[in-house]
C-alpha cells in the first residue's frame, strides 16, 4: 500500500485486487471484510465501535454492502473512519465506483436538493401522527 499527498493530506492508494469470491472468505466476527462502492474494506478491528452494533457487521461479512451503507445515514465522519480499513479494490471496479464514497448524496450522483433518506422515515412517523390525532379531533 503507497500514500500520497493530495491538497496537503496524505491518502492512502492500493495496488491489491480481490475478487467477490476473495472477499467472501472473510465472513466471521472476527474476520469481517466488506467491499463498499468497488472498495475492499477489512473492518474487523472497528467492529467493536461500530455505532450499530458488531451483530450487523458480522451477518454482513464478506458481501458488498454498498447499498445497505447508503441506506443508513453515514456522515463524512464515518466515511472518513471507513477510508482507514481499505486494504484494496474490487477486481473490475473504477474510479468512478471509488468516487461514490465521497459523494455527500449517499453514491446517488444526485445532488439536486432531494429529501435526505432519514427523513423520509420521519415524515412518515408525523403524518401518521396527524392522521391519528384527526381521527381523534376531526382537525379536517
């Protein structure tokens, strides 16, 4: 693994490929590797601090978990803390699959002001809230 400078900070670059079938080895507690948007990540030492809990972690061991990464609101932070466990890339991915980790619309490309995803379940919540207290109240 080489690092290079980049605006002033060091970032890691990896030459070592795997395959899905490579990846999917790594599917115990304490083994756990995930492949996230073309990258190989080994997590197995922040399983302990992840703020979901190590269960999640553990049944997803092994598998490309991009879309249930993006499903769940990950903050630059957390993006930040994954980018430390890339130990490669995913034989057969590109650049443009690496830069959607970076993309602060979860890897959508879209950044046209929609609704974040965590609201959605909370607008949900809400109205479903308002059509109660209208059955109780007949607001409407």
């Amino acid at each position: 693994m080489q690092k290079e400078k980049s605006n002033g900070t060091e970032q890691k670059t990896t030459s070592k490929s795997f395959t899905a079938d490579e990846v999917s080895k790594h599917d115990s507690e304490d083994n756990v590797w995930f492949i996230i948007h073309g990258k190989v990540y080994d997590v197995t030492k922040y399983i302990g601090d992840h703020p979901g809990g190590a269960e999640i972690m553990a049944e997803n061991a092994g598998k490309d978990v991009s879309d249930q990464f993006e499903e769940f609101f990950h903050s630059a932070d957390a993006r930040e803390v994954l980018k430390q466990h890339e130990v490669g890339v995913l034989e057969g991915s590109t650049e443009n699959d690496w830069k959607k980790l970076d993309d602060s619309s979860g890897g959508t490309g879209s950044t046209d002001g929609g609704i974040p995803g965590y609201l959605l379940p909370l607008l949900v919540v809400f109205l479903a809230i308002l059509y109660q207290l209208n059955k109780m109240y007949n607001f409407v």
